[in-house]
C-alpha cells in the first residue's frame, strides 16, 4: 500500500494502521500488508502521514479510505 512493490513470501509482511505501541491491536481493520522495507521505516509514524509520503496519489488527498 506504501510503495506500491510486488510483495511476495520473502518481503511482504503485516503492519498496523494504529501502532500496537500506541495502543493498537491485532484486529483485521488494523493492519494493512506492505513490504518489510517500508514497515520498519515507518515505526511509529501516523498512517495517513507515511502514506502520503511514500506514495504520492495520496499525497493530496484530504480524506483516505482504505
């Protein structure tokens, strides 16, 4: 969803919309699949933040919906 790169067994992994250290939690609507690169990139950044900077269709959008 980040960087839009084919993911596959060996790079893709799960990310939280809400930090699990910013009290988040493991349901469904939480987590988004994206590469590992940009999940620990990301660490604690707001969602919509890093979103908009890593993919630019969303960089001017005022409302996302996922």
């Amino acid at each position: 969803i980040y960087c839009e790169k084919e993911l596959n067994v060996d790079n893709a992994t799960s990310d939280h919309i809400i930090p699990i250290s910013m009290r988040g939690n493991n349901s469904q609507v939480n987590i988004v699949v994206c590469c590992t690169d940009c999940n620990n990139e990301r660490g604690n950044l707001p969602f919509k933040e890093y979103l908009k900077i890593k993919n630019l269709k969303y960089k001017k959008q005022k409302h996302i919906f996922i």
